[in-house]
C-alpha cells in the first residue's frame, strides 16, 4: 500500500467540508461569547431536533460538556453512578473529579459497556444512610457505548424510571449519540430518551473544535452557564463554535455523516465474523487478533489500536474511503 489507512479513531477524521464553509461564513463581526446570532440560534436548532424546548450551549471538548453538565447536577460530597468503562471514568484524566469539586464516580456494570437498571441498583443500594457514604446524585450513561453498543429507547426509558424513582437526574455522554440514532433508525429524539442533560458530540463527527450539552432543563443550563465561564469555556468568539454545531445540525448533517461511519464498520464487520468482541451498532469494532495478527495488519497499511494483548479497535469516520473499508475488510478475513 502506497498509504496509510487510518482506522485510530474518528477523532483524527477530516473536518467536513461544510463545517469549513459555517467557519469562513461566521467570519463577520458579532456580539462576543455566545450573545452571537448563530449561539443565539442553537436552542431553537435543538428544540426543532428533539422536539421539545431545550437550551443549547456550545464547548469546545467532549470531556468539558460531560463534567460542565454533570457539575450543575452532583455537589462536591455526591457521586454519579456510570459505567465502570466509562469514558468520563477511563479517558477523561480525572476530570469529573475537578470539575465537580471532588464528587466521587460511583462504577456500575453491565454487558457492552451499558447499564441497567439492575446493575444501577447494585450500586446505589448498598449505600448506607448517614453521612459516612457517598450518597449518589446523578446517573450517566453513555449512548453509544464505549464498546460501539446502542441503547434502545425501552432501556433508556427503564433507567430514566429508575431515576426517576430515586430523585436523580439523568446524563447521557453521546459522543458517538449520531451513530447510535443512525443504527437505530430512529428519531433523535428516542434515541435519547428522556434524559435531563445530553452532551451531544460533534468532533468526532466531522466538526472541528465544538461539542453541545443540551439541556432539557432550563434551570441546569442556567447553572452551567456560570460554570462555563468559571471553567474558562465561554470562548470570546464563541460564533465559530455555534457556526459548526448549527451545520452539524440544522441540515442532518449529523445523521448523514453518522450512517456513513456506520455503513464502512458494517462492511468490516461482516468479514471479522466470530473474531469480534461486541456486536457493531456504531462505527467502533473490537476484533480478536493476536500480535502477529496486528503486526500482519499494520504492515498492510492499517492503523489502529491495540485492545489488550489479544485484540484491536477499528473505527471508521465520516470520510472512512470505501475502498479503505474492503480493503480492511478483505485483509481481516484472510488472517
């Protein structure tokens, strides 16, 4: 191969041409932060999206949208029960625990990286009254999972019950959120369910610097607006960030980029057979293979990353070439 081909991580993915054009089209003088017509315009762009009224603030990384949203909902002694593989505990540095003052992640399991009710239980109680334990605060769950898996609308609605049931808001990381919508062929709407906060990822997707946390309670966002400045997150020409999420958004931009990930993880995971790990319902694929099997791969061209001693992580993009994907495809299946 006279190439590479990347398969790292949709992170490392071009930024989509229309996101380039809503950057060179905010280039005008406008009100600075987020008092900008385009800022001004994302509540309504997300309210039309999920159909219901919500608030929409842009940040620049999924980790601060996660901890910004999570911080107006847990106080410094409280905890947010999550999956034990979860991104805001395995790949965010401890930032939960800065941003929300020391509250503690409380880990849960669950089969593909997603809870349940029960798993959730497991946790919260066996939490003692008094003041000796970490009481929790929030749940949040993430959609898709950290291993490529989708909730369906019927086990978001059996843990929004739950907490519900027990007083405690609901977070949902969608870092991946488009391509579970897209897998699922649902509205985006059922594909969140009815969470309080939503962090709705938009790099990974063909956007360049700016995520969203959506906000189906007013009173949270007007938390998280102090929080966003305080954590040095209220950009000055905050239009640029508005400009990507709105042409992420506003045209399904979002679904269209997301089912074109999925199809190129589809193509690859019809050849990985009995060797992958996790069923594909994203554009993440976990595939068993030795280290030799790795090293036959990476000599081909392929860039990826190990998974353990014994298997690697394949994820496909927006952009992911068609031919990219088969010649993937073909070169797992004759390992």
């Amino acid at each position: 191969m006279s190439r590479s081909k990347q398969f790292l991580s949709d992170n490392a993915a071009r930024v989509h041409p229309a996101v380039w054009d809503a950057m060179r089209a905010a280039d005008e003088a406008d009100a600075p932060y987020d008092g900008d017509a385009l800022s001004q315009r994302m509540d309504a762009a997300f309210s039309d999206l999920f159909g219901r009224e919500c608030v929409a603030l842009w940040v620049a990384t999924g980790t601060a949208a996660n901890c910004l949203a999570l911080g107006t909902m847990v106080q410094p002694h409280g905890g947010v029960v999550c999956h034990r593989e979860a991104h805001i505990e395995m790949d965010e540095g401890g930032a939960p625990g800065f941003y929300l003052h020391g509250a503690k992640l409380m880990l849960a399991e669950g089969e593909g990286a997603k809870l349940t009710p029960d798993t959730i239980r497991a946790v919260i109680d066996s939490v003692r009254e008094g003041v000796h334990q970490v009481h929790p605060h929030a749940i949040s769950i993430t959609q898709a999972s950290e291993y490529g898996r989708a909730y369906r609308p019927a086990e978001i609605a059996a843990i929004a019950d739950l907490a519900k049931e027990r007083g405690l808001p609901l977070h949902m990381d969608g870092a991946r959120f488009a391509n579970a919508a897209a897998f699922l062929g649902c509205s985006a709407a059922d594909a969140a369910g009815p969470v309080d906060a939503l962090s709705f990822g938009c790099v990974k997707n063909g956007g360049m610097t700016a995520e969203a946390i959506v906000f189906f309670d007013s009173a949270l966002a007007d938390a998280a607006r102090f929080r966003r400045k305080r954590a040095g997150h209220l950009q000055s020409k905050g239009r640029f960030l508005a400009a990507q999420v709105l042409a992420m958004v506003e045209g399904d931009l979002w679904l269209a980029n997301a089912r074109a990930a999925n199809a190129a993880a589809q193509e690859i995971a019809g050849a990985a057979g009995d060797r992958l790990m996790h069923a594909v319902e994203a554009n993440e694929l976990f595939v068993r293979c030795t280290a030799v099997e790795r090293e036959t791969l990476r000599a081909q061209g392929f860039g990826f990353y190990d998974w353990g001693s014994d298997a690697a992580r394949f994820v496909t993009a927006w952009n992911t070439q068609a031919e990219d994907a088969a010649d993937l495809a073909r070169a797992v299946a004759s390992l």
